[in-house]
C-alpha cells in the first residue's frame, strides 16, 4: 500500500480509538477513495458507522469488505451483529452459519437421539 493509504489508516485508527467517529468515516473514507479494493478501509468506516448507530450504511461497508475479501471472519461478525440490531435474525444467523462453513438449510441434529 501506498505511505499515504498507511497514514490514512492510521489516522483513522486513532480517531475511531478517541470516538472522534465522524471524522474517523471521513478518513476512511478518503481511504477507499484512494483505493476503493481496500477492504480493511471498508471494515474499518462500517465500526465507525455501526458505533453512531448508522446501521445500514454500516451494514453495507462490512458487506463490501467482505465482498473484498470473503474470508475477513471479524466482518462476518459484525455484519451479523449489525443484522440483528436490525431485528433480521434468521439473516444474522444465516451469515453465522455461512462464515462458519455451514450449509444453513442443514436440518437440525436432535441433542438426544430418541
């Protein structure tokens, strides 16, 4: 990455660090639009955003950080997190499963076989 995309991160990390939220989202922000394939930028502007309670604009910067790269778990997390502040429950639990490597249609196995 480039010296600047690293100051930008950096710069957003201690801001998002002192809850200094809107500035940390506009650093972040700066940061995606000098490279808009950053993913951790993405992760980063949705802690933000889900900190002052922009829940769907949070929700979308995690979903395009794992766009980004699929295997971020710490995105799954939050962006199931997200999903059940917005009371989308069967969702949350389905990106769980999914981030788990689960097929979510799987039938349950009873805890007592009969």
């Amino acid at each position: 990455p480039s010296s600047s995309m690293s100051l930008l991160m950096a710069k957003g990390q201690v801001l998002l660090d002192t809850e200094r939220l809107q500035e940390a989202v506009a650093c972040f922000q700066e940061a995606i639009t000098v490279d808009p394939n950053n993913a951790e930028a993405h992760l980063k502007k949705g802690i933000a955003l889900e900190r002052m309670n922009r829940l769907e604009p949070a929700l979308a910067a995690y979903e395009e950080a794992l766009r980004l790269n699929p295997k971020r778990t710490v995105a799954n997390v939050y962006k199931a997190r997200v999903l059940a502040a917005l009371h989308r429950y069967d969702e949350a639990i389905s990106v769980y499963d999914s981030a788990l490597g689960r097929n979510a249609a799987k039938v349950e196995t009873p805890i007592f076989a009969s």
